[in-house]
C-alpha cells in the first residue's frame, strides 16, 4: 500500500497501473455496482445485507451534491450551472444529482464498462436528467475527447482514492487543463491512514492481504503539500482543504476545493497553495459529504 506519490511524478501513470484498475472495477461493476460505488452498511446486494434500490441510491448523490454546492456558496466561489464533469461516475449516481442541481450539461466518464452500463440504465429511466447527461468510457491516462476549458465543474469522490498515487495526480492535471479560467476542480482525496491501532496495521499489512479485506477496493493516500503543489504548478488556485468522511474512519481524508486558471506563479500564489496544504493539519468542520 502507497501513502505518497512514487518518484515517478503524475506526468508518468503507468498504462500498466491503469489496466489493473479498469479490471477491477469492471468486475466489481458487474457483481454489485451500486454498492461498489457506495459502501454502506447494509446495502451489499445478498450475503444478509437489503441491497441498494434505485431510489433510494440515486438520492444520496443529491444530498451530497447539494450540501458540495452549497459549501462552494458559502466559501465565495458558486459554480457556474453550465457544463459539469464527474470523473468516476460509476452508476451514475453523482451525474444524475447534478444534473438534477441544473448543470445545463453532464459529463460522466468512467474506466469501467459495466459501471457505465449500470449509469446509462439508471439514469437513461429519468429522462428529465438523461437529456443533459452523457455517459463516455475513458479508457487512457487522459481524458482524451475533453476540451481545454470547457467544463465549468470537475467532481469527484471516493475516486482518486483507489488508484496508485502517480495515476490520481495524473488526473488531477487533467481537471485543471479542461475547466475553464475561474471554474472549480473539487476533489476528495485521502491523506494517510487514521492514527491508533487500526492505522498502524494498515500501514504494516502486506498488500495482498489488504486488498482480500477491500474486496478488490484498494486505498492510497497523498500527503496534502503535494496536492497544492501540483495545483500550483498547473495554474490553478487552492481555495479550501476540508476534512471530509467519505473513506471511512480509518483513513484522515480531506475535500479540496481549487480553482482552473489562476496563474499561481507568483510568490503570492504559490504561498496561498502552500498555506492551504498546512491547514489540512487541523480543521474542525464537519464533512459536507455523507460517510459510510
């Protein structure tokens, strides 16, 4: 288990890294992918657990991208409704609550073709939000098809935390070439694993071991400087690091949000990435994303 990028650098994601993610998502999309993509309690379809419906999925993504809109109000930096995209989208359940928000359009890209399937099946049943979504298969360590600034709203979570460090920082200059100047790349992304006992055996378990107790989920963590200074060197503006739930209590997991555009090759731009990544040391307030 990774806890902070190789020395490889994101511009490097190995192809190799990116086949066994697609492969392991393809098969967990297609035993259970609405508890893959959100696994609470309870919900795993069989073994004594009700399973996920429909309904009742598709509305925690409202919830949660509600409660993300309505923190970017209060930090100063309202999205723009016009084109969002949701990186990892799974089943859909994040596109069909932004679209439901009033994204005029919604991109969501996944490496797993049977998570889209699922998304398309969905979604495709609401056609007041399927009318506004578009659901594209990415197969590549860049988001091939998708212009520069042309998105307004970058999402992601529960994502970036399941692939080796090098590929999520790859991606994350993805983000920050596609939204336009002044658009947002909001991001969750773990840290390292929680302190006490439980931390410590994640950090010692031999990775094998690990990934039979995730059922195939496997978790990585970067460390918060490294994120800003990443954004920094891709132009972009760190606004906020906020802890968030959404990887559970034994990892120290945090939402980012930043800002495409802002040519941080200032002194002052690359002190405001860099105070930014301090402050994910310590804050206070609650997640604005719904933990499992």
């Amino acid at each position: 288990m990774s806890t902070s990028p190789t020395q490889r650098g994101p511009a490097h994601a190995d192809g190799a890294d990116l086949g066994a993610v697609s492969e392991r998502w393809t098969e967990l999309g297609r035993r259970d992918p609405m508890w893959a993509a959100l696994t609470l309690r309870g919900k795993a379809a069989g073994g004594g657990g009700t399973g996920w419906t429909p309904a009742d999925f598709l509305a925690t993504g409202r919830v949660e991208v509600d409660a993300v809109l309505a923190r970017l109000g209060e930090l100063g930096v309202p999205a723009r409704r016009g084109t969002a995209l949701d990186f990892g989208c799974g089943p859909g359940r994040l596109s069909a609550a932004l679209a439901a928000a009033g994204f005029e359009r919604v991109l969501g890209v996944d490496i797993s073709p049977s998570m889209l399937d699922t998304a398309r099946r969905l979604v495709g049943g609401r056609p007041e939000l399927a009318a506004r979504c578009e659901f594209r298969h990415n197969t590549g360590t860049a988001l091939a098809g998708v212009a520069d600034d042309s998105v307004d709203l970058v999402y992601t979570c529960r994502v970036l935390q399941h692939m080796p460090p090098d590929l999520a920082l790859g991606y994350l200059r993805e983000f920050l070439r596609v939204t336009t100047p002044g658009g947002l790349v909001v991001f969750q992304l773990p840290a390292e694993p929680a302190g006490g006992l439980v931390g410590a055996l994640l950090r010692r378990l031999p990775a094998p071991v690990l990934d039979r107790l995730r059922k195939g989920m496997q978790m990585h963590g970067t460390p918060p400087t490294t994120v800003t200074a990443l954004v920094a060197a891709a132009g972009g503006r760190t606004v906020a690091i906020e802890p968030d739930t959404s990887a559970g209590p034994r990892w120290r997991s945090y939402l980012y949000v930043t800002e495409a555009g802002r040519a941080d090759n200032t002194e002052a731009g690359r002190a405001d990435n860099t105070e930014a990544g301090r402050a994910a040391g310590g804050g206070t307030r609650p997640s604005v994303i719904p933990g499992p």
